[in-house]
C-alpha cells in the first residue's frame, strides 16, 4: 500500500496555479529549510524559479510545460504573479533565483560541498570571471564548470558535484538541468540562475533594494538593457492580461468521487505512471497492488469537469480507525485545490464518524505536512524504508 501524495501535488494552501502551471507558496524561510534537507540527503532536487516569460513560454509550449512539472519545486520569482495571486486572493512570497542564488552558495560553503556551473559560451560573462567573482565572495567555495554553446543538442559534460548551476536562460537551462535527473548520480541540487551571475560580476547591476522590494525591478533593467524591452513587454503587460482573461474566462467546478471497480485500473496506473519519478513518491504501477487495494478499503477516481483528475484511496482498519492510504491529482490539474477539496470531502462524510485517522508522508514534504496540520494531523512517528525504497515515512495522525 502506498502514500500516493506526490510532493508536487501542492494542494491549495500550498500553491498557486497559472497556465497550469503549480507554483510554491511556501516562505523565503522554507525554501531555505528545504534547500538544507536536499543537501543532506542522496537524491536528486530541480529548483526552477519561474518568471512571467516562464509561464508564457509554458503556455506557448508542451514541452516546456512538461518539464516545469518535473521540478521539485517550483519559486515565484516576478512582481506579475503576486498581481496574479491577488486577483485569487493569494499571497505568493516572490524569491528571485538571485537571491535563492546566495542562499545556496552559503550553504554550499560551509559545508564544503562542490558546485558546477554551465554556462552559456556567448554570455555577458565568462566561466573564468564567475569563477573569480563566486570565489571573491565565497573564498572556500569548490568551483568547477565549463562553457556550452547553444543549443545544446549532444553535447555532454562528466558532472561530478553536489550542485549545478546554469545560466543558459529559458528553457534551455531548465532542459538542460532535468537532463541530469537519474544521469548525474552525485547531483542533490540543480538550478537555472539566468542573468544572475551578471550581477556578481558586475556586467550588469541589479536593481537598488527598494526598486526590488516594490516589484519595479523590470524597471531598471529597461533603463540598464533597452534591448530588452520585448521580453519586459511580454512579463509586464502581456502576462497580466493573459493572467486576467483566464480569470474572467473560467469557472471553478466541483470534484466528484467515483468508485473505482477493477475495469478502472488501467486509468489508475495511467495516473501513477504519470506522477512517479520522484524520492519522496512511491507510485503503485502493478495491477496487483490495485486489486489488493480494493480488496482492502475503498478506491475513487477523482472527477472534475468530465475529467479524471486523480485517485483517492482510504481503509477502514476497524470501528473507529481510518487510514488515507493514496491521493494524487494528475500533474495537469496540479494546484488548483484539488486535494484540499478531495481531503475535506473524505474526512467530513465519508470518515466522519472515524475517531482516528492515519497517513503517511515524506519528511521532505513541507507542503503536505502544513496541509494536513491544518485539518488538525500532528506527526505520531517517523518510520525508515518504511516502503523498502530506502526513504523514510512520517507517520501523522488526526484523533477525535
């Protein structure tokens, strides 16, 4: 039996999404304590801090809305997705990859960890003057790297640290990163960084703080690069307008569970295949674990507009006792409050006379824990390998 609630699936309170596209709504603060979590453990983790041009590019292409999915977690980095939170009602705590930037590399210095940066061949600055810039300011930082031309097509690079970072801009520094995923086995945090290295060198200057606090950091660089006006245009009056007329145009709709019988598991494995791929995620991908699991306690398709959304899964272990044993939403329907609403309408009818009830999740996963902390789940243990995938579990538990 398996957890099934994918780190990605933010749910809700956790996340934001535009263009389909889930973004984190976690603090400056948790960024960082995740950041500290990957780095000490064995995994591969992709930060992609995603602007407006990001979305708009997604909206525009498949593959590059496919592969903002695949990344671990997904930072606002823009003052137009705050003005996009606010028209929902949300607070989105922007964190430009210049400032996560720094973070990391102070990270990485104290603990003597080792870096490698791919960076663009025709760029503003060289591997060699980063290099020394990275090192001025972090004098024990282990700094290797080496230049690409774009695009990058065939060319590979034997990558051997802990971190990587790359500058190749959208979206060829995001493909590039994921293409590490499973290939660069010591790799525990990839990130894109854009223009941000620039700024250390001094090619380009960044935008005095209070420009940068009041969101007008597009400003100054329309004043420091004319040349980029056409990509200012599109994240300052392109993507806002975009941004409202999806929000004038749709309409939230209900989910509904349906009870999945056993001529439903091809759409079940469908579901799992489609959200499998990370550490913190133990997918059922075998026909037989699904028959089990209905023989065992009770399994829905969740339905929203016509569509199968995802699969929710729970069994009565006794009189008073419950166990949520799967959840996940489709990577496409991810962030829209699908399982906050899914969670409320299981523990609210279906368990509402259950006295306790169980889950489990990955110690990893900030955004499922402060999720279900808000409907009154406290952590009860931690298990190691508890599915014989060499990750821990967290037991949590909600009494009546």
């Amino acid at each position: 039996m398996t957890n099934a609630l994918l780190f990605l699936e933010y749910m809700n309170l956790s996340t934001f999404s535009i263009f389909g596209i889930p973004l984190s709504l976690v603090s400056r603060g948790e960024v960082r304590d995740g950041v500290t979590r990957w780095l000490s453990g064995n995994a591969f983790h992709r930060i992609a801090t995603v602007g407006p041009e990001f979305l708009l590019l997604a909206r525009e292409s498949k593959q590059f809305h496919a592969n903002l999915l695949q990344a671990d977690v997904r930072v606002a980095d823009g003052i137009g997705i705050t003005i996009a939170g606010w028209l929902s009602g949300k607070h989105i705590d922007r964190f430009p990859g210049a400032d996560i930037l720094h973070e990391i590399l102070k990270e990485a210095e104290k603990r003597n960890f080792s870096m490698f940066l791919a960076i663009r061949k025709d760029g503003l600055s060289s591997l060699d003057e980063i290099q020394t810039a990275l090192l001025k300011k972090y004098p024990r930082l282990k700094v290797t790297g080496e230049e690409f031309a774009l695009p990058i097509n065939n060319q590979q690079s034997t990558i051997n640290t802990s971190i990587v970072f790359s500058n190749f801009g959208a979206p060829e520094q995001e493909y590039f990163l994921e293409s590490l995923r499973g290939r660069a086995e010591h790799v525990k945090l990839a990130m894109g960084v854009g223009g941000a290295f620039d700024f250390l060198t001094g090619k380009i200057s960044r935008a005095p703080k209070l420009l940068r606090i009041f969101g007008f950091e597009w400003l100054w660089r329309l004043l420091v690069q004319p040349s980029r006006w056409r990509r200012i245009f599109r994240a300052v009056i392109v993507f806002p307008c975009s941004v409202l007329c999806d929000f004038l145009m749709n309409t939230p709709l209900p989910v509904h569970l349906k009870e999945a019988t056993h001529t439903d598991i091809p759409l079940l494995l469908d579901i799992e295949n489609k959200v499998s791929g990370t550490c913190i995620y133990s997918p059922m991908v075998k026909e037989d674990e699904w028959n089990e699991e209905m023989r065992k306690g009770s399994v829905y398709l969740i339905e929203k507009g016509g569509e199968i959304v995802g699969n929710v899964s729970y069994e009565r272990k006794g009189e008073n006792i419950a166990h949520i044993s799967g959840l996940v939403v489709a990577p496409r329907f991810q962030g829209q409050g699908i399982g906050r609403e899914v969670l409320s309408k299981i523990l609210e009818e279906d368990l509402k006379d259950m006295k306790r009830i169980d889950l489990v999740t990955h110690p990893d996963n900030m955004i499922a824990q402060k999720l279900y902390r808000s409907f009154g789940f406290v952590i009860e243990s931690r298990k190691e390998n508890y599915w014989g995938d060499g990750e821990p579990r967290l037991v949590m538990v909600l009494q009546r």
